[in-house]
C-alpha cells in the first residue's frame, strides 16, 4: 500500500501486506520479522522479495524494537560502521567514503530511524502497534517510527522530532496500518498511562460492557503530533485486527507475523 499523503517530490513509502511470500502457517507468508520464530530462510527470503518488488535502493534498515525512545540517525550510524578497525578517519574522509557506500550495519535497539540519505532506508515492523512516517517538506528527509501504547506513553514521538532537529510545523505524518479502535481493549493501567495530567487524551478511550476500554491509538497520536506542532496528519484508517486477509495482528492471532512500513529518498537524477 501506498501512503495517501501530499508527500515532497522524491520521498518515497510504501506498507506491506501479508501475502506473497514464502512463510507458511501462522506467518502465512509475507512475514517480514526475523523475531517471531519463523523459519529464517523464509524471512530472508521474504525480505529479498520486498527489496525486487518494490525495487528498493538499498536493504531495509530493520531495527531491533524496543517499545523505548530512542530514534537513530541512519546516516551518523552508517559513517561509524564505514571506519575500518583500528583506522582513524576524519569526518570529511567519511562523508566522502559514505556516498558510494550503502549502510552495512543494522541500528542498535531502537524505535524510530531518520536519514537524509538515498541509500538508505527507514524500516517498522509492526502487527498492530502503529507505523507512523514523518517527511520534512524540503524533501531531504524521512523519518519511519514504532509507536504502541508503550511508545507513546513514554514520548517516543516528541523525542523523534527533537532528535531530527527541524522545525515541526516542516514535517508532514502518515499513520500506517495498526489495531484499529473497535478491538483495541485496554485496562485502567493503560489508559492512565496514556492520559497523564492533561483530559484531552480521554476522548480516544471508550468504556466497553467489560467494564475496560476500547483506545484509539491513531487519534492518540494525532493529538501527540499536534501538541509537538506536527498539524499536517494522514491515513490512521486501516485497522489490522479486522482485516484478517491483509494485515498480521498480535491481538488477534497471538504468535504471527510483521508487516513492514518503509520510507526513503530517490537518489538524486544525474545528467
């Protein structure tokens, strides 16, 4: 699927459905996590199909994530990973080395990835927390982040925009596939977590007859986005859960698959 959002001329997205691939069983088949205990072969496998199809510039970055704050620069860590050992090199040296040279390193643990690079590219796996995409609209940036109920609680999308370093009011969002409001049911805990100091953030939690709540996480992030001057917010429709043909879902299926929501840049026209 391809974002609707009036995304900067060369920014590119896309998020994964569950078919056409090779897992089997409960990953049937277009598993794209190598964390869930399907057969590694198949997710290689898998990943190799996703980078032909979408005929993709670079291998993915796929993060280790953590449900935490942290968000990686994609282009510092790729310099780091560029040095030989033992082989000290100036930064001029490494930014030169770094332009023929793709990424070779995944991320360490981390939620949120950003690059200003063509080779390389922001990579969420998720099977209903939400896969938001952020764009600066001078088209020189990208930004892909996992956000749960635990990521959002604990400020992993006003720590992304600091991280990045633009002005908010730059960036445009794209909320991705996750567990939609009609099936996410959440407990007090969760939603005192969520809510904080502030009422706002009660509007997206619906008492049920289970005497529990129905959260709405795509409006959770939308007010989040909108507190950190983030105003330009789209998609937040596509719900996981009840889309059993399409989407894999923790809640739903218990051990499944990912899906993944990639972002990058077109490597600049030459001529």
């Amino acid at each position: 699927m391809v974002p609707d959002w009036p995304a900067p001329p060369g920014v590119r997205a896309l998020s994964t459905f569950r078919w056409g691939g090779e897992s089997t069983g409960r990953y049937a088949s277009l598993n794209l996590g190598d964390h869930v205990g399907d057969s590694p072969g198949a997710v290689a496998a898998n990943r190799q199909r996703l980078v032909r199809a979408a005929d993709l510039p670079a291998e993915p970055n796929w993060l280790r994530q953590v449900h935490g704050t942290e968000a990686v620069n994609l282009d510092a860590l790729a310099l780091d990973e560029l040095a030989p050992d033992g082989l000290a090199m100036d930064r001029l040296a490494l930014e030169e080395l770094a332009r023929d040279e793709p990424a070779r390193a995944l991320p360490p643990a981390a939620d949120a990835a950003y690059t200003r690079s063509a080779k390389r590219i922001c990579a969420i796996l998720t099977a209903d927390c939400m896969p938001i995409l952020l764009a600066a609209d001078t088209g020189d940036l990208v930004v892909a982040v996992h956000a749960g109920w635990r990521g959002l609680a604990a400020g992993i999308l006003a720590a992304t925009v600091r991280s990045v370093g633009v002005a908010p009011q730059t960036l445009i969002a794209w909320i991705g596939p996750c567990i939609g409001p009609e099936h996410f049911e959440v407990g007090t805990d969760v939603r005192d977590a969520l809510c904080g100091p502030g009422a706002a953030a009660l509007a997206a939690f619906r008492p049920n007859a289970r005497g529990r709540y129905l959260a709405d996480l795509p409006l959770l992030a939308r007010q989040q986005l909108a507190d950190i001057g983030v105003n330009r917010i789209y998609g937040g429709t596509e719900c996981t859960f009840g889309d059993p043909e399409r989407y894999f879902s923790h809640r739903r299926d218990g051990q499944t698959g990912r899906q993944a929501t990639l972002i990058w840049l077109d490597a600049p026209r030459r001529g």
